[in-house]
C-alpha cells in the first residue's frame, strides 16, 4: 500500500457553496473503513468549520486556518502552529477600516480589495506576517505559516510520511499542500494555475473530484489515475555523455548494482540513499557485511560485535517516518543470518502493508539473500516499494528476483568487463556501441527488457536532490519509446 492518507481542501474542492454532498460524506467513510487516514486542510477558523460541518468526525486531523491550527476531532484538542499577530494589528486594521475582519486563533482574515490596507499596516507596524489569497480571501498569518506546515504537523502527529499522501485542492493557498504531498490533484474547478501544476487535473469538479481520487487509491493504489511518465518526483542517477539526465521514478522502480568488489557500488548507493532521504523517503538496508554507513536521515543497527534485533528495527522504521535504517549483520553468525534476515523483512512487509514504508529497500549482497539456489528470502510484491539489489555477482541471483529488475547499473574501474557478467545475468547479449567502447568508462547503464543498448553516463556528484517540481517531466523526451519514458 503507497498511499496511506487523503489531505483535502474544504471550500470549492470537498464542499460546493459550504456544503459536502452525500456522496462524498459516504467516499469518506469507506475510505477511512478501509484502515486509511483522512486530513482535512482548510483556510476556514475552526468554529466556523464547525458550525458548517457537523461529520467533521470523519476526518482522523483538521488543519485549520490555513495552517494555523491543529484539531483532532475524536478528543477535540487543539494545537495552535504559529505565533498569533500581536492584538494591535487587528485593532489599527479596524481603525483603518478594514471590514469584514475575522480573528481566530492564529489568522485575521479579510477580503478582497482590502489586501492594500492590510499589507500597509503590516508594513507601518514592522511586523513580520505574510498574505495568503484564496479567491478573494485575504489571510494573514505569522510568517512560513501555510498549509504545507500545517499537513506536516498533521501528519507528525499521526506518525505518517507525506511521501504517502494524495492531496487536492482548488486555489492559490493549495498549491503549498499540494507540493508537500506526494500526488497532487487539481479539481475540475480548480484556478488554471494550480491544473497546471498538479500531477493530475481531474475533469470533475468539487467533491465529485474528491470521490474520483479516494476511488481510485482505494482500488489500485491510484496507478490509474498516474503515470510513471508524468511522475513529478524522480530520483537523479547522473547523466549520460550527451547531458541528457539518467533519473528513474522513485516509486515500483528496481535498480541491480553490480561491479567488482571495491569498485565503488557502495558508495554509489549511499549517495542515492542520503538523497532520498533528505526530502523524506525512507529506506532500510540490509548489509550482511557492514559495508555501509551512518547517513544523516538514518540509524545504525548492529555492529561488528552486536547483532541487531526485529524489535528495534521495526519500532525505529514504525515510529519514525523521517528516520531509515541500516541493518549491519556483521556480528550475526552465517548459520542464524537467513532467519534472522527473513523475519526482518517479513515485519517491515506487515508494517509497509499498513503504512507504506519504507519506501525504499536496499540488499547488499544480494546474491546472498536471493541466490537462485534457494529460495529468495526476498520477492518483489506489487506496489510493495522500490529496490536496489547490490552484488558483485549478478548471475548468481535468481532468475525471479531479476525478472523484477528495471535498470542496470555498472560501477567500476572495470565496468566494461562486468557489463558481460550483467548481460550473462539477464540472458542477454549486452556490449557497449562501436562509439562507447574508446571512453574511460566507470558507470554504465542499461535498461532491462529493452532493444536500446548499454550506455556510459556520469554518477551524480550526491548534491542534487530527487526533482520536485510539480508537473515536471524529467527526461522524457519525443524520440523515446514508451518503455523508457521516466
């Protein structure tokens, strides 16, 4: 399960003219039934919310005023997320004679053409506020107070990760909610702006909308209603000699990493791994060997002289979102590795069947935990994350394991010569062109299944990030076959 939870706007995206419609309330519940969790994100103060929507109760956090405050509606607790404008603002507002003004406990609120008088208040006052629009609303707020703080702190409460969320929206103030989440969709009534930069612009407006989208997550994860294609979120591998980017999506996308031993592979990984966790992914690795290190986003288990247990592994991963894990069994002796590695991997499987991480999975060694000799004690599930496989001896792996594989990758000094073992892997014939065979060559690249040969490129140097901008369709180009669109 990818998708854990639904973040949605109230006013214009789940309510037309205030009001949620029968059909939504009943998506709603069904939604929530099916174990999953719902976010309400609104520009409204809370009270008035209330008093417009009594079913609040369906929704597991309320993220009111705009991100302003937090509002769990099972025990009605409260959290106010920022630091309120001093009482005087309001007051030289209304002196001025801005009406309507609303306060609540976090925002002052106005209309439109009031923004002029507000902002040269803020200004005659020195304070530091900022103004966000919502068609014709006028919010102020204390300043990097939005809707995207407010989800985050939504979420931290609900100890989730935003890389597991859907969000949907209809105005300027959603487009913060809807680049914090990992899918964003636009309404069919939504500004034109925000359908441009949504992942998905559904045709349907208001909360027709919203039950299209809970629909679809709920039968098939939401893979109808995306594309790999079209994926906003990618994780940067290099480039190729021609500057074309080498990115692959970050979700259900397998990677083997192969090359002699020292040739560098783990330290290739690593950098993947510290990318991806510094904008929230999170990852375990499991490391027969020890060869990997602390990284900021993650926790060492086990050392040299102590092997690590499930319990810590799975209570570090589980109530954790922004932490990963390296799992080092150095210290667990061969003969109790495979059982101890098979439970570990079947409690993080419960525990991603539930909340959708971690997202990523790293084998090093793999041809020992899936050697085609036994059986694998790890198999790709549908949906169940993405995979890096780490081995110096690719055909020693399983033929099922590597059936699931996507892209492979050569690192070394010797790569050209650990391309023949890749292809041997595969069932394949795998050389570089007449054109490729002449260059110092430490990373090569091929994609699995395809008729397009192996090809050089560049490792990236572990400064960029996995592209975040919405809408974005990094390296697909016109000349591309369908099969290597990312």
């Amino acid at each position: 399960m990818r998708y854990i939870a639904l973040a949605t706007d109230y006013d214009g995206t789940l309510a037309h003219h205030g009001s949620v419609s029968p059909a939504a309330l009943a998506a709603l519940r069904r939604f929530r039934a099916a174990g999953r969790r719902l976010i309400l994100v609104t520009g409204r103060e809370l009270d008035e919310l209330l008093g417009v929507f009594p079913q609040i109760e369906v929704f597991d956090r309320v993220v009111a005023e705009n991100g302003g405050l937090l509002y769990c509606p099972a025990t009605r607790a409260h959290k106010v997320l920022g630091v309120p404008p001093p009482p005087e603002f309001a007051r030289e507002l209304a002196r001025r004679g801005v009406r309507p003004l609303s306060l609540g406990r976090c925002i002052v609120a106005t209309v439109e053409p009031n923004e002029a008088v507000v902002l040269a208040t803020i200004r005659d006052l020195g304070l530091e506020l900022q103004v966000i629009f919502n068609k014709g609303a006028v919010m102020v707020l204390p300043a990097g107070v939005n809707k995207a703080t407010g989800l985050t702190a939504a979420l931290d409460d609900l100890q989730l990760s935003a890389r597991n969320v859907v969000a949907i929206g209809d105005a300027e103030n959603d487009h913060a909610l809807l680049r914090a989440a990992e899918f964003g969709v636009a309404v069919g009534n939504a500004l034109p702006m925000l359908k441009r930069e949504a992942d998905r612009a559904s045709e349907r407006p208001h909360g027709e909308a919203v039950v299209e989208t809970l629909e679809a997550i709920l039968a098939d994860d939401l893979r109808s209603l995306s594309l790999s294609s079209t994926a906003r979120r990618t994780l940067a591998l290099g480039s190729r000699s021609d500057g074309e980017a080498l990115t692959v999506p970050v979700a259900d996308h397998d990677i083997l990493v192969t090359g002699a031993s020292g040739s560098g592979k783990s330290v290739f990984v690593h950098t993947l791994l510290e990318r991806l966790g510094a904008v929230g992914y999170q990852y375990c690795v499991i490391d027969p060997e020890g060869d990997y290190d602390e990284t900021p986003h993650a926790v060492m288990l086990g050392t040299t002289q102590r092997a690590p247990s499930v319990e810590e592994l799975v209570k570090v991963m589980g109530d954790n979102p922004g932490t990963s894990a390296i799992v080092n069994l150095s210290a667990v002796r061969a003969s109790a590795r495979r059982a101890l590695c098979k439970e570990m991997i079947g409690r993080l499987r419960e525990m991603r069947a539930s909340i959708g991480r971690p997202h990523w999975w790293v084998l090093a060694e793999a041809h020992q935990l899936c050697a085609k000799d036994s059986e694998p004690l790890f198999q790709r599930e549908a949906g169940g994350g993405s995979v890096i496989y780490v081995s110096p001896h690719p055909t020693e792996i399983a033929p099922s394991v590597l059936n699931t594989v996507h892209l492979g990758i050569v690192i070394g000094s010797q790569a050209q010569s650990g391309l023949g073992e890749l292809g041997r892997a595969f069932g394949a014939d795998l050389a570089l062109p007449n054109s490729g065979r002449t260059e110092v060559t430490h990373a090569l690249a091929w994609f699995a299944g395809c008729d397009d040969p192996p090809f050089v490129f560049e490792p990236s140097s572990g400064e960029e990030k996995p592209g975040e901008g919405i809408g974005a369709q990094v390296g697909r180009g016109a000349d591309r076959p369908p099969e290597r669109s990312f």
